[in-house]
C-alpha cells in the first residue's frame, strides 16, 4: 500500500498519469487503477502537477542585515518546494542557516559565499582578509547537502579594487571542493563582461543574464558578446536573477529571438522584492516568460530540470521513479496580467500560473489559492 496516490496529474505536454508516493519518494507512475493507499487524492482535471518548482536564486537567510526573508514565505506557500539561497551567508554564518533550515518545511540550500562574512556588507569581496579559502572549504565540507555550491558577486561596487581576484579565488575553492556549481553576479565594472567571461564555462551559471546595465550580455548594437558565447560553447548556464535591477524586457526579447534562451528561471527574491514588486514569486516570474514567447513545457524545464541539473540535485527536479516525491499543483489562469522589468517597463501577459499546493517529500502544503480553488475530487 502506498502512502500517497494522486490521481489523474496533468502533466505540462497534457498527458495524464497516477503518481504513488512511499516514504517521501516518488514509487510508481502511470495508470494505476487498482491501486490503494493511505491516503487518495483525485485532481481535477485543470490541475497540472509537475516536478517540484526550484528557484535557483534567492536570498531567504532571515538573519541578513541586507537581504532577507523566510524560506517557507518564498517557498511552499507559493508553490516553491526548493529554494537556492545564493550566496546570503559564507563561513561565519552559514552554519546557523542550516539550523534554520531544517526547521522549514520547504527544502532549503545554500550557495556559500566566498566572503567568509557573507552579505553583512554590500562590498563583501572589497577586503581580500574577508576571501578565506580554508575557512569556506571547511564550511563545505561542514555541510555536505546543504551547500550545494558557490556565489561570487562580480561587480565593481562589490569588489572595491580587487578585480578578478575574487573570482580566481572562487575558482580555485571551486576546484578545491571537487567542482561545485559556481554561481556568478555580474552587474557594473569593473571587472568587464569580457574578463569575467574568459574564466567561466562547464559548472558555471552566470546570473543576473538579461539585465541592461553596461556590462549586459549584448554588445551596444544587440549581439551577444563574443566572450560570453565562448563561455557558453563551454558549457556556462544563463540564469535569470531577476531581482530588483536586473531584469529588462528590451534585452531579453533581444537576446530570445536570436534563440538566447535562459537555461533558469529564477527570482533574486527576498522580502521587499516579493511584497513590493517587482518580483512577487516565482510563478509571477514564470508567467512573464508566456509573454516573452516560451511555452509552458518550456518554462517547467527552467524551473524543474534544468535547475536541478545545473546543481546536481540529482534526486529533485524531475518525475522519475525513486526522486524526491517533491511536486506542485498549479492551475494556468486565462486573465490579464501586468508585468514590470526593473527597468520601469511593462508588458501585458494573457495567461499566468497559479500554485495551488506544494508537496514536498510526500507533505502537502497548499497555497492561499489552494484552499480556496477547487483542487480535488475526493
């Protein structure tokens, strides 16, 4: 008998199947009839269910003096049922965020900061005392499932008169703890684009990818840079990193119609950000990309597989017999909606999604709308 079974879950590509939970993994798919378990719920059939939504890039370390929020608030109550803090704490504090953590019901990792202070500062990597190797190695080693890889902030206000230097190091820490995924913030140089570019490729994920700042990924007359389509031949991700600068409509309707998608959808959240706007959550995120011409399957992957693959969550992202009985319910709203970049410019989308409930290792929370909608046929 199985603990779980969910009845008819509509998949993004509109296939329907039976998904059986045991002991917080996914156990049998497909059509199963004569199944039985503790427990039954029967979707309506304008419910999608999908692998559990990721959200690669966010800042929920509720302890931040700069950018903070609570993971569940940006997690399963919005139908997030893993969250990715990047780089919010490093070596001296990310061992109380992983007490934290446990106590959340939403899955939560970190990318250390290779600032052993972490985001106490808005120029956390100006101080070359502040980069120890030996310190955010052991902080690694610390927490081998919770820190899951590594956040340097590249940008000129952040390293002060380091240059790259920050970012040779976080190279070396990359390879000194058997290749953890590498996640780079570029905004204002210096460092340029350029410099940044040379060095990444295979495991890294450079963030904040669509912004119109001097050093965004196109050159002035809207072609992708050189440097960056090298990085990229070598196996560099792009990662949204919305956030609350980094996002233009202009850059990223230039860069997807010369087929430069992002390989992640991701928020840059954290609480002012979520309440105020311009980010919201994740599904706002994801609906603002139905409007910039992906399509439904396309838009899950960014938030389900391929964020799961850039991090080597091997057992989430995915519906596949012995992950993660991690998913979200979501329903897709036909209904006007209005988005804003972080450069003040709108767009008008026509349809949105809509999380219903989040389940994670075999829990289900449900959404503000959940308990409200119509979920179930049980």
């Amino acid at each position: 008998m199985y603990d779980l079974l969910i009845k008819h879950a509509r998949m993004a590509a509109d296939e329907i199947i039976d998904i059986a939970i045991v002991d917080g993994k996914i156990a049998a798919m497909g059509c199963l009839e004569k199944a039985t378990a503790k427990e039954t719920i029967h979707l309506d059939r304008n419910v999608f269910v999908s692998a559990g939504w990721i959200d690669g890039h966010t800042h929920c370390y509720p302890n931040s003096p700069i950018y903070n929020d609570e993971p569940d608030a940006i997690g399963v109550t919005g139908g997030v049922t893993t969250v990715i803090d990047a780089g919010s704490t490093g070596a001296d504090d990310v061992d109380d965020f992983a007490k934290i953590a446990k106590n959340c019901k939403t899955e939560v990792r970190a990318l250390l900061n290779i600032s052993r202070i972490g985001l106490l500062r808005q120029n956390e990597l100006a101080d070359k005392n502040d980069i120890d190797l030996t310190l955010a190695k052991d902080a690694v080693e610390r927490h081998p499932d919770f820190v899951v890889g590594l956040k340097a902030r590249m940008s000129g206000s952040v390293i002060g008169e380091n240059g790259l230097a920050p970012l040779k190091s976080a190279k070396q820490l990359q390879h000194d703890c058997g290749c953890l995924p590498l996640m780079v913030h570029v905004g204002n140089a210096p460092p340029t684009l350029e410099d940044i570019a040379v060095l990444l490729g295979e495991g890294d994920i450079l963030t904040h990818c669509f912004n119109d700042k001097p050093n965004r990924i196109l050159t002035p007359d809207g072609k992708l840079r050189d440097a960056v389509k090298a990085a990229m031949e070598r196996g560099m991700l792009l990662d949204i990193g919305h956030g609350s600068a980094s996002f233009s409509f202009d850059v990223a309707e230039m860069s997807i119609n010369q087929g430069i998608l992002p390989d992640i959808i991701s928020s840059d959240i954290y609480c002012k950000n979520r309440i105020n706007g311009p980010v919201f959550g994740l599904a706002h995120l994801m609906s603002m990309f139905f409007t910039l011409g992906l399509s439904h399957e396309q838009i899950i992957e960014r938030v389900t597989t391929n964020v799961a693959h850039a991090l080597r969550l091997e057992t989430k992202g995915q519906l596949a017999l012995g992950s993660d009985a991690d998913l979200t319910l979501y329903d897709i709203e036909q209904t006007q909606v209005t988005f804003t970049d972080t450069e003040g410019d709108t767009r008008t989308g026509e349809q949105r999604f809509a999380p219903l409930a989040a389940i994670v290792g075999g829990e289900m929370t449900l959404t503000e709308k959940g308990q409200t909608h119509h979920v179930f046929n049980s």
